[in-house]
C-alpha cells in the first residue's frame, strides 16, 4: 500500500479523493481535461428508475462560501446509465467505482441498486436517502431512523457489493441514523448532504431559486460537516466517508483525523474543474508539513 492509499470497505484506493455524486457527472466528461485514474475513485451523478428532467430553472444560487443548489435529480435513469453512461466510462476510467442511487420508495431504491450491482464497473453502492419518500407523506427516508434502515435492508437483500447509505445532516440527531443504518446490515455512511437553505432576490422580492429551497454546499458548510463525521465515526465501527466543504489537502486531512476513512470532493469540482487533481497532488506536502508518514495513520487520531 502507497503513502496515500486507504481502505473503503475492503477496496483499496490509491488515496482518499472521491468527486462527489452531482459534482462529477459520470466522469467521462472531465476525462476530457485530466486521467481520471488519479482519483480513488468517485461517485457518479444520483440514478433513479426513470429518467428525471429535475426542477425548474434557475436552480443554482451564490452565496457567501458555496452555494445552493435545487437541480432535482436530473438524470436518464438506471437502464440508460448502463447502456450509455457506463459503456463510456469503460474507456476512460479502469478503476471501481462509485454508483449513486437514489430513489422515492424503497422499492425503486431495490431495484435501482440491483441493476447497478450488476455491473462489473461498480465497486460500491452509495444510496442516497436524502429524497422525499413519496409514499410518505413527503417525508425523506434519511431522516427518520426506522425508514432509513427499512432501505438498508431492502438494498442489501439484493446486492452482493459495499452498500454506503449517504445521510442528511437535516435531522435533530444523526448518530441515532447511522446507527439505524449499521444495525441494518449497512457496510458504510457518506455525510453529510447538503444543507437546506434559501435565497431571495430583493429586486423582485422573490426566492432566487425556482424551488425556493435548495441544498447549501461549499466551504461555509466544513465545520458543520467535520463535527457530523466525527460524531458518527465514534459511534458506529463501519467506515465513514466524509464530505461538506472540502476544497484543500488540509481540509483531508482533518477529515481523516476527525475518523473518515475517505472524502468525497463536491462544490470544489464545480468552481474549478481541477480541484480533486489539484487536492491530490498536495497531499505529500501537507502531510510532509505535519508529519504525517502516511494517511492510514491519521484515521480517527
């Protein structure tokens, strides 16, 4: 193992840098401008059932620090994925990686993580339960404990590989979640999701997004998600894959060390498409800087 691999779920990554579900689409496109293959991996754009047009425009909001976001899960869906989006990733990218799926019932996350296990491309499942269970009263799973293990069981009933369950930091207590999530036969947690938040416009008076709200992501959002990782990495003995605002190797760093086994890049990719190469290639010189031999090290110190 090199200086910056680490272990997720039994995989070995060359080091701990994932571009996150959304920020990344399904990789071939920013194959266009560096190899790939120098990630750990990353987790590709969240797949459903069918295919999702998302919200109405506009969708993207600036703010102090990151931004917000209310795309609504745009995508071609699962069948479309596999027979285009894969088959093009095939030839650019020669690691596992990361399936996101997402869903609106536990029946379409079954089904959608199913299909996706199939491919030999994918190394781990990441589920994302931060969607509004439309059977539910419009409730997301993530964000009762008992819904989010009944997805849990669901997925790994008919999966073979890694299942991450990506949680929602939009709850009272997250650890309980985790929890629930790991007691269902869960193999990881990624966190956190965005935070909800809004904007509005004072010329018009209105919400600057069509959706009103959307999910807040970019710095602004680090300490936030550094206190959820390590909350959760000391509750629960499966790995946690940290995200929330990471935009520099220091900011790896003190993921790891708060007890993430990875990081997952999200913001950053979209305000500079070089970002996780960037992060990458600075990560022995921070490291040199504080001492540390290498990453596996650091988890959790």
């Amino acid at each position: 193992m090199g200086r910056l691999s680490v272990d997720l779920c039994g995989i070995e990554l060359d080091n701990p840098v994932i571009p996150a579900s959304g920020t990344f689409g399904y990789g071939w496109e920013f194959a266009e401008l560096y190899d790939i293959n120098i990630l750990g991996t990353f987790s590709f754009k969240g797949t459903t059932r069918e295919p999702r047009f998302g919200n109405p425009t506009p969708r993207i909001a600036d703010c102090p620090a990151g931004m917000l976001n209310a795309v609504g899960l745009q995508n071609p869906g699962v069948d479309r994925v596999i027979d285009t989006e894969l088959m093009k990733l095939k030839t650019v990218f020669h690691k596992p990686v990361m399936a996101n799926v997402s869903g609106f019932s536990v029946a379409e996350y079954a089904e959608v993580s199913a299909k996706l296990d199939a491919q030999p491309q994918v190394g781990w499942l990441e589920v994302n339960i931060s969607c509004p269970n439309v059977h539910g009263g419009g409730m997301s799973f993530g964000t009762d404990p008992e819904q989010a293990a009944s997805v849990v069981r669901a997925v790994k009933a008919v999966t073979t590989k890694p299942v991450i369950i990506k949680l929602t930091p939009n709850v009272t207590d997250i650890v309980t979640i985790a929890k629930a999530c790991e007691q269902a036969g869960a193999d990881g947690i990624s966190l956190i999701n965005t935070l909800l938040g809004m904007r509005i416009d004072l010329k018009t008076r209105k919400p600057v997004l069509a959706n009103v709200t959307g999910g807040l992501s970019g710095p602004a959002v680090f300490p936030v998600a550094l206190r959820m990782v390590w909350q959760v990495a000391h509750a629960v003995k499966i790995p946690v894959v940290g995200m929330g605002g990471i935009s520099c190797a220091e900011d790896v760093l003190e993921m790891l060390t708060a007890g993430a086994a990875a990081v997952e890049v999200g913001a950053a990719n979209l305000v500079d498409p070089l970002a996780c190469k960037k992060i990458i290639e600075a990560l022995p010189e921070a490291m040199d800087r504080y001492g540390i031999r290498n990453l596996r090290e650091l988890r959790g110190a």
